[in-house]
C-alpha cells in the first residue's frame, strides 16, 4: 500500500490538500548544549526550515531540508535565549507556524544554561565611585545565565559582586558589577585590573588607572585660578551696574545743585542791585559772582586732567582675556596671543569709565590686516582705526567710544581670519587667526571726574 505524502508549505496548499495533521511530524530524541535533535515520525515534505521559538523570539533553526522519510533526524542548533519569565517553553514550528513536535519545558536558569550554553560575556564602563569599582557585564546570546566572575587587582584575587539581570533592548542581559577597593590597592604606578569569567578563566575586561601626574594638576589649578579670576570680574561687573545707576542719579542731582546755585545768585544779585550810580557795589557783585564760576570751571578742569593711573595695561597672560583666545605664546620672552574671530575681553575696572581701548597688534594672518570690530552691551559695534605703524605689519588699533562709559565685558570681531594650513599646506596648524595681540590697554576717565 502506497504511503501517502502530503506538504506543508502555506494556505494555499493547506486547502488543497485538507485540513492539516493533527498529530505531530516529529518526536524529541535529543537536547543537549546548544542542540536539539528532533525525529521524523512519519514520511513527508516541508518546505523551509524548523524554527525554534521562545514567547516567539527565534533561538535556533534546523538547515533547509524538503522532505523527510520516517526515522530522519533533524538537528536544530541552539544559538541563543532571550530574557524571559519561567517557566518557559521552546516550541518547534514550521515557517508558517505550524506546531511540529512537544515543546521543551525550561524550568530554571541552569536548563537555559545547558541549551544555549553560558552564553558570551562582555564587560563595558569600568569607573571608580567612591572606593568601590562599577561597571556593567553584558550576555548577548542567553539573557538567564548568570554570570559568575572574579576580579584580579595587582595580581591578588578579588571577589566581584554581580546584580539582577535587566532586558536589553538589543537582546540578552545586563547585569551590575561592583568590587571593593582598599586604599592600598592604589600604588604609585596606579592601579591594574582584570575581570575574568568562570569557570574557564576567561578574560572579559581589564582596566589600568594611573596618578594623575603633578603637571596636570599644576595645570587644572592654574585654569581654575584663570576662571576664579574671570567669575571675580564677572561680579565687578554687576557692582560696576549699580554704581552706574547710583551715579546717574548723583550727577542728576549735582546738575539740580548747580541750576540752584545760579538761580540764587541771580537772585541776590537782584535783591542787592546797587541804586543807580553806584559803580563799585555793582563791580563788586559781579566779582564775585565771576569767581564763582571760575572756581566751578577750574574744578572741572583740574576732573578731566589725566595721569598714567588712568590708563590700564592688560598683558595677554592677564586673565582679562577670555577662554575664547588662542594659548599664551611667547616670543622673545614677550607673552602674546592669537584672537580667533571673536574674542572676550573682560574689564577688570568695571566701576570706572572708559574712552577708548587700544589694541597692539604684532603681526597679522594673511596678506592683509583683518578690520577689528569691538562690541560692547549689544550696541553698534565701533571699528578700529590704526596707527602707530611700526614695521608693515605691526601696529596699534584704537576703538573709541562716543563717550565715556562704563563696561564689563567687551567683544572683538575680526573681518576674517585665515588657518595657517590654508596659507602652507606643509603646516598642521589648523586654528582660525586673526591678529597676534601683545596687550590691551583701557583708557579710564580719572577717578575724581566720577563724582561729578
């Protein structure tokens, strides 16, 4: 008697040939570390791989085979488990989802372990917190082994502490690790660590901390020092704002003293207007209303008088300038900096007033001197004027300001600049230049012309 044959290979073929078997294809003989052998009851055709699902997560399918006669095995290579609750079960279907033998019952970590394997361990982001060393430990292909591992500082053995898996979005786990430090473990060449898996020993991460060398830190304390000293003009700043308020409001009053004044001096004037013919009481009177004024003229002038004190130097090692300029150089043992496009200038005289600024220029990128722009509290920005041309390409730019005026923080801008490597393809300079600056000088108005 014939055997009848029938194929599974979608709907199609499912109403062609009726409904489909309800008893299986295959029996499990089988399931061992990353393997399960499944075997053939009966003859009959299929098309496409046997697939093995958890909650519908492809861990493993057979190699593609057509047909198959009573007896075959068919072995499905186990690559993977994800993370899931158990108990558990892996089903064995066809491509279109059809059952094709008993599912297998996980019941535990260790029955995931002995199908998928171990799985493959990575460590990731080892750091120290706090006298304790973190870092995270990642199973790609089985999400429920948990792994066992031990830490190797300076050579001695270390015990790791390792933490409840977490899902991966990517698949697999993730789990927390953490191994105490003792001071001791920290030596003067710093620190080697190694993390190892067992039971076979194998290395998954190794860290090497080292001391901080005494340049470095010299250098992070210089730059917080810089930036103390910028955050302290910074508050000058404000203190220089309320001072403005404070003295606007003094030379509104001063300018209400004088109109009294010379309203009460026309006024006694009047009152003590001589009768008609007497000359010396009239001269009189106006003497001294003459010297009034100019004693009051002379005050003034004697205000506007200056004095080296009223002119602040600003060399480039200052902390004046801002983060935003090029490193401290020196040539000849001169400090001098690059400015980029735009650069920061704080005033570190914030309470006083200031008529221009002066810029002195050692040399310049390119063929041509870039035209420097300064802005101050968001106002038109006031180009630069040279002078005091020294050699053809030194010399000195001066901003002035319409009037005197108080500032904290002034920006300059450059027309253009240029990178060395642009101008000489055989240099590896490729910071944006503008001028070379040897030092910035502030012209104040002088201190007693504030209280007027």
């Amino acid at each position: 008697m014939a055997t009848e044959t029938k194929t599974f290979v979608g709907a199609a073929l499912w109403e062609e040939n009726g409904p489909p078997p309800k008893d299986l294809l295959f029996g499990r003989s089988a399931a061992n570390a990353g393997r399960v052998v499944l075997t053939a009851l009966k003859d009959f055709q299929l098309t496409g791989h046997v697939l093995a699902l958890v909650d519908g997560i492809e861990v493993g399918r057979s190699r593609g085979r057509s047909s198959y006669a009573e007896g075959d095995e068919v072995e499905i290579l186990i690559q993977r488990f994800p993370f899931v609750g158990l108990p558990n079960r892996v089903r064995f279907s066809s491509e279109e989802g059809f059952d094709l033998a008993e599912p297998l019952t996980v019941g535990s970590p260790s029955d995931a372990a002995r199908l998928a394997g171990p799985g493959e361990l990575s460590c990731h982001g080892l750091k120290i917190e706090n006298g304790v060393l973190t870092g995270q430990v990642i199973n790609k292909l089985n999400g429920l082994a948990t792994p066992v591992l031990i830490a190797k500082i300076n050579g001695v053995f270390r015990q790791v502490q390792v933490g409840q898996p977490r899902l991966r979005d990517e698949g697999g786990s993730l789990y927390k690790l953490s191994v105490s430090l003792a001071a001791e473990d920290l030596t003067d060449i710093g620190m080697t660590l190694a993390i190892f898996s067992l039971p076979d020993f194998e290395p998954i991460g190794n860290v090497h901390f080292s001391r901080v060398e005494r340049d470095v830190i010299v250098d992070a304390v210089a730059k917080l020092d810089q930036r103390i000293s910028q955050l302290d003009f910074k508050a000058k700043i404000d203190a220089a704002g309320n001072l403005r308020i404070l003295e606007e409001a003094v030379e509104r009053q001063q300018m209400r003293l004088s109109d009294a004044i010379e309203y009460f001096s026309v006024l006694v004037h009047d009152h003590r207007n001589p009768p008609p013919g007497d000359v010396k009481a009239a001269e009189e009177i106006n003497r001294t209303i003459r010297s009034f004024y100019e004693t009051m003229a002379a005050s003034e002038k004697a205000a506007k008088r200056r004095s080296a004190a009223d002119i602040l130097t600003l060399a480039p090692d200052h902390a004046a300038y801002g983060d935003d300029w090029h490193g401290l150089e020196f040539i000849g043992g001169r400090p001098s900096r690059w400015m980029p496009g735009s650069a920061t200038i704080y005033n570190p005289s914030a309470e006083r007033r200031v008529s221009s600024v002066f810029l002195s220029v050692l040399d310049f990128i390119g063929d041509a001197a870039p035209d420097i722009f300064i802005h101050v509290d968001d106002e038109a920005a006031i180009r630069g004027k040279s002078f005091g041309l020294l050699t053809r390409r030194t010399h000195t730019i001066r901003f002035d300001f319409p009037s005197p005026r108080h500032f904290g923080v002034a920006c300059l801008v450059a027309s253009r600049t240029l990178r060395p490597n642009e101008l000489d393809e055989s240099s590896s300079d490729i910071r944006p230049l503008s001028v070379h600056v040897t030092g910035i000088r502030l012209l104040m108005e002088p201190d007693h012309a504030e209280s007027f």
